[in-house]
C-alpha cells in the first residue's frame, strides 16, 4: 500500500471511529437523562448517518475527487452484484452498532459499564471499518491473515448480540419465543457473513447454516429456563457453542478439518461452558 493512500485510509478510519464513539457517547448521555424517544430517534439518525458515510463519503473524502466521482458511486450501487456484497459487509458493523445500543439501554445508568462498552465496540468498528476497502473490492477474500483479524471482530460481535438479546428478554420479561427467533436469526446472519466473506457461499450450505441456527436456538432457550439476570456469562455459554459449530463448519469447507482440531474446539467449548456453570449462581432471577 502507498504512502498516501495509507495516510488517507488511518485519516478515513479515525474520522469514522470518532464518529462512532462521539455517537455512542451521545446516546449514553441520553439515556442517562433517560430520554427514551430522544434516544431512540438520536440511534437511527447515527446508524443511517454511518450507512451513507461508508457507502458515499469513506474512501472518497480524501482523495481531492471531484462530485463525477461521488455519482460513479451512485452508479455503481445499482449495480446488484456490488450492492449484494456491500449488504453482507454492512451486517457485521451494523450487529455490532445495534447490540451495543441495545446493552447502554438495558444499563442506561452503569457509568463504568457504559464506557467499557463504547470504547470495546468503537474499537472493533473500527477494526471493520480498516478492512472495508479490501472486503468491496473482494481482495480480503484471498488474505487469510486479514480474515483472522475479522475473526476476532466476529466472536466479539456474536458475544454482544447474544448478551444484547438475552439481556433484552430478562429486562423486558420477552417469553422465549421472542429469544428463539432472535437467537436464530442473528446467528443465521453471523454464519452467513462469515461465509460469504470466505466465499464459501452455495445454496447447499445454507440447510448447515439453519441447523447452526436452531442448535443455538434450543441452547439459548436452556440457558434462558435457567439463568439468573446475568445476561453476560449465559452469552458466553451461546459463544462458546457457536464458535465450535462455526470453527468445525469453517474447517470442514476450508478442507484442514481432523480429528486434532474437533477435538480442540470441543475441549475449548468444554472448558469455557464448564467454568462458566461453575462460577454461575443458580439463584432465582431477580431484576
């Protein structure tokens, strides 16, 4: 990568990370003074603030281009190949955006907690937003050291969608059925970006993903039968289960699966699930 360009992607990433911090840190202080419908409307102008910044305004801004080059843009998105792979980039910042909204409004007074959410998810964002350039124009497809970094942001983004939907259920006394359609929707979602992204996407594989999905819908329904308020350690139940179905599924598509790593991430899913009931306090749920 060029000297300049790289200059005008750090410069891009910062302007769009500030944003989002500046964003979330404007929605904390609105709960905060619990203005539920200001905070509400506030969330949405953000998020669709950040949809036509990323699709118009991020690699353009900063590299002296004319108004031809911003309408090329608009041309371009008519285009359904292209806007079908911008649709799937957006479904990992957009999870990661609206889960942390959902977790500052279940915790609209926890300072500390607000914070340790804003700064961990701005900077995952931020993480996305890097690579957003090579996930367009598909050369992150063939950089298996960029997908590992992307991997990490996807186990956080799953860890908060379940604890954001988890949380949402307890606090708001949602039945399960709510949990379970939420459960199975969004882990369709993750599995389904995540393929894509290693383009290992076909309609066969779709049935995998659905059963992926209600694996994790009757476990979230469990954990939910017998879990206090603590929302956090029943999402670390979900991640543990749903990184060894993805990681054997990856493995198994990618042609590098064995018996050596199966037994890895079993014995991983294992030990996270067996520390976390053990440390987890089966007393009646209280909110």
């Amino acid at each position: 990568m060029q000297t300049t360009e790289l200059k005008h992607k750090i410069l891009s990433t910062l302007i769009v990370s500030l944003s989002t911090f500046l964003g979330f840190e404007a929605i904390s202080y609105s709960l905060k003074i619990y203005q539920i419908s200001t905070t509400l409307w506030l969330s949405l102008l953000i998020y669709f603030f950040h949809i036509f910044w990323l699709s118009f305004i991020f690699d353009l801004h900063l590299k002296n281009r004319s108004g031809k080059e911003f309408m090329q843009r608009v041309e371009h998105f008519k285009r359904w190949e292209y806007l079908r792979h911008y649709q799937n980039y957006l479904v990992l910042p957009g999870l990661l955006y609206w889960s942390t909204v959902v977790l500052l409004f279940i915790n609209p007074f926890d300072a500390a907690l607000k914070q340790v959410l804003l700064i961990t998810s701005t900077a995952a964002l931020a993480v996305a937003y890097w690579y957003m350039k090579e996930h367009l124009s598909r050369k992150l497809e063939v950089k298996h050291e960029w997908l590992k970094v992307l991997s990490i942001v996807k186990l956080f983004a799953a860890f908060f969608v379940y604890a954001a939907v988890i949380g949402v259920t307890i606090h708001n006394g949602f039945d399960t059925f709510f949990l379970g359609c939420a459960i199975f929707t969004l882990t369709f979602l993750l599995i389904y970006q995540a393929l894509f992204a290693y383009n290992f996407l076909n309609f066969r594989i779709i049935f995998i993903i659905v059963l992926i999905a209600i694996v994790l819908t009757l476990v979230s329904v469990w954990v939910y039968s017998v879990w206090n308020a603590e929302y956090f350690s029943a999402a670390l139940i979900l991640l543990a289960v749903y990184n060894t179905l993805w990681g054997l599924l990856h493995h198994y598509l990618d042609k590098t699966l064995s018996k050596a790593v199966a037994f890895e991430y079993v014995l991983m899913m294992i030990f996270v699930v067996t520390f976390v009931l053990a440390s987890h306090n089966f007393q009646p749920r209280v909110i």
